[in-house]
C-alpha cells in the first residue's frame, strides 16, 4: 500500500504553464495511482472507466444499486455512501468527484485538503465564492488538478483559439455562443413539487442533499433533473457554457471587471429559465479591446443573422475582419468563405492533448500541466455563474473579481455564497 510520504511527493503545478518542479518520487512504469472515485453513474460512469488502468481503491455513490454496479467492475475497491469517509483514507493519491453540482466544492475541497490530487466534473463549482476557495487551496496544495471539459483540448477548439490568438479576423469585438438546453434534456421553470413519495430503497437522500437543507425526496430532482433546480444544479449556463465558452475565455483571455445582464422569463426561486439570453461585457485587457458575450439557452435565439451562420451549441465570433463559426466538437470555418478562399492558418503551436483524463492523470505522476486546472477552471467557473446571478435579480450586475463582489446590487452580492448544512461546510 501506499504511505502518506509518498502521496507528499506527487505534487504538481497548478497553472497551466510549465511544470512548477519535478517531484521527488520517480514513478515506475507499470505503478499505478491509487484512486478513489466519487460518483459512479452517469458521467461519472465515463470517469471512472477513464480510471480504469490506475489502481481504482475506493468507489461512492449514495445509490446503492449503481454502487452495486460499479464494484462488480472493480471487486477490489472498497464501497462508501459517504465521499466524506472515503476521502479521509490514508493510502488515496487522487480522488475523481463527479457527483451532482452542489456536491462539488464539498467533496473536492476535502480532498484538497489532504493534499489528494483532484478531478472533478463541471462546473467546478455550485458558487462563485466556491470558486474562489477551492482555486486558492488547490494553489496551496500545488496538487494536479483537471476539471471536466473534456473538450478542452479538442484539435478544432486549438486550432480556434490559435486563429484567435493571431488575429485571422482581427479584433473580435462579439462572440456569440447558443445551446438548445435545458430543452429536452431536463425541465426547468417549475415550483417546488407539494407530494412527498417514499424514497427508494437504493437510495440515501440525506446524502444526496449534502450541503443543502433539508426537503422531501421527489422523483423531480433525482437521477439527472437536479440540474435545473437552483439548490441543486447550476442550470444550462452551468452545464453547456462551461464547455462551449471555453476557448472564447481561452483565447481571447476574458477576465477582470465584467458587467452582465441576463433576460429570459421572470425569475423563479427553485428552477432555472426555461431560455436565456446573458451579456457579458468585458473592458479592455492587456492589448485586447472590450469585447461583448452573448450566451443563447433553451429556446432563446439569436437574432437571424446571426443563427444564421451558427450552429446549435456552437459559437460565431465577429471580428473586425471577418468571423468564424465553430460547433462543438467541429472544426472552426472562417466567413465569408469567399473572403477567406486560400487562406493560410497559422502553423499549428499548441500541443495536442493525450487525452483529457490521461492528461491529468501524467500531471499526478510528473508535475506536467494539464489544460483545465482549477487556476483556470475557478476563475472561469466565477465569469459563467454570474450571468444566472443576474437572471435571478432581474438586473445588470456589476462584478469586480479584485473584491469577489458585485458593486451595484446587494441582493446579487448575497448570491455569490451559500449555507451549508452542518456537517458539510468547506
């Protein structure tokens, strides 16, 4: 078994950059990190089958059938309900958290703590102060740190942020980005359900709330709808931007004071819209100029000549020479085509990527980057929970990342945090 020295020496860098040392264990070739997933259904099905070729010690879910499943596929690990029990074992190297959004933090944060190398699934985080806290701890813990966009380092989005980075279309002044979730995938833009059913005898409800208060099991949150419940989930911003405004931040290095105004149907206390039109309106940045978002969700659109060279869950970004359409998991096109014909790209400089997971897990071994590290993933997660901020006070919020706070509206400063249940704080 592993010692806790050993687990000292896996540190690694939290930027992505050059590694920030090299670690004092030299892994051998056939040694395997030993692993404890959280969450085993479901996306964190895919995770953990991405885990399948390290030493998987430890798995948890609060549902016992799909936990049942699971150790089927790895008899030698041991099986908890709680992550809390699990992340406190002593032989643990790194721990994949894919549980429900307002699990996040929780769960990772005490794994940070303890020095554990960390995947988890997006958004990083249930809040933007979340955010915040577990960006700082995985920097004091200098722990390898990937989270889930697995699209990250997709070739066309490289090839995207490098036509970006040179300027094929000059300054871009818009990005344009539009999902058709929630849609059919999940509902939002209901009122809490009055009936109380019995829980299911596979399931441990308490916890699956976790952090958040206590309330009544209902088949309207559990497998999957969660995500549009407000207590639970971070919505279709929360889930698709993280994945589709990734090289837009990338590239054109969003960042600093924002403003952002998000319009969709009157606001509800427990779910998210059922469409939502958020502006985010960045400033000048280094020698990048101010650039306005748009993020289209649901059944919103965006206006006609603008769908009309965009892809459903994909991006249009205008610049001052042209623009570039991309969809998610494609290749960018350069508009108008006519305009373009011939054009040279730039040679291609940022490396490919082994593989989302495998990325994260070399980085546990040997210190090297990996692409969505939380120093990236934090600050990115901030930006997009924002424009739900501004939905739910029906208002233009001003946000100064300097201070984590939002000048201009108390009521949407109050969001930024939440309660936890005791128990479950940070």
């Amino acid at each position: 078994m592993m010692t806790t020295n050993r687990r000292q020496f896996l540190k690694t860098s939290a930027v992505f950059s050059a590694p920030l040392f090299v670690p004092d264990h030299v892994w051998g070739a056939n040694e395997r990190l030993h692993v404890g997933v959280v969450g085993v259904a479901g996306r964190g099905g895919s995770n953990l089958a991405a885990m399948a070729g390290e030493q998987v010690v430890a798995l948890c879910d609060v549902d016992r059938q799909r936990l049942g499943t699971a150790h089927e596929r790895f008899p030698g690990a041991e099986t908890y309900e709680d992550y809390r029990q699990l992340i406190e074992r002593k032989d643990l190297d790194a721990v994949v958290v894919s549980t429900p959004d307002h699990n996040h933090a929780p769960a990772t944060m005490r794994a940070l703590k303890r020095g554990l190398h960390v995947y988890c699934e997006k958004p990083l985080t249930h809040t933007v102060e979340e955010a915040r806290l577990i960006a700082q701890e995985a920097a004091k813990q200098n722990v390898a740190t990937q989270m889930g966009t697995q699209n990250h380092q997709h070739p066309g989005y490289l090839r995207l942020v490098e036509l970006l980075e040179k300027k094929a279309i000059g300054d871009v002044k818009q990005a344009h980005i539009v999902t058709d979730r929630p849609g059919r995938w999940w509902p939002q833009g209901l009122d809490q359900p009055a009936e109380k059913p019995s829980v299911p005898g596979n399931l441990n409800w308490d916890l699956w709330l976790g952090p958040a208060d206590e309330r009544a099991y209902h088949p309207a949150y559990v497998p999957f709808k969660w995500r549009g419940w407000w207590d639970f989930g971070c919505g279709a911003i929360g889930d698709m931007a993280i994945h589709l405004m990734d090289p837009t931040v990338w590239a054109l290095q969003l960042g600093g004071p924002v403003k952002v105004t998000s319009d969709g149907p009157a606001a509800n206390s427990h779910t998210g819209p059922t469409w939502m039109i958020t502006r985010f309106e960045f400033g000048q940045r280094g020698d990048l100029p101010p650039v306005e978002v748009f993020w289209y969700e649901g059944t919103a659109k965006p206006a006609a000549e603008i769908a009309a060279e965009m892809p459903m869950n994909g991006s249009l970004f205008i610049g001052s020479e042209g623009r570039i359409a991309i969809q998610h998991g494609g290749q960018p096109i350069l508009l108008p085509e006519d305009k373009f014909e011939g054009f040279v790209p730039p040679k291609p400089y940022l490396e490919d990527s082994p593989g989302h997971h495998q990325q994260w897990i070399q980085a546990c071994k040997t210190g090297s980057p990996t692409g969505s590290n939380f120093a990236y993933a934090g600050p990115f997660t901030e930006t997009v929970l924002l424009g739900n901020i501004a939905h739910r006070v029906g208002a233009t919020i001003h946000y100064d990342p300097a201070k984590m706070k939002i000048t201009n509206n108390r009521e949407a400063n109050a969001l930024l945090r939440k309660p936890y249940r005791k128990g479950w704080e940070l």
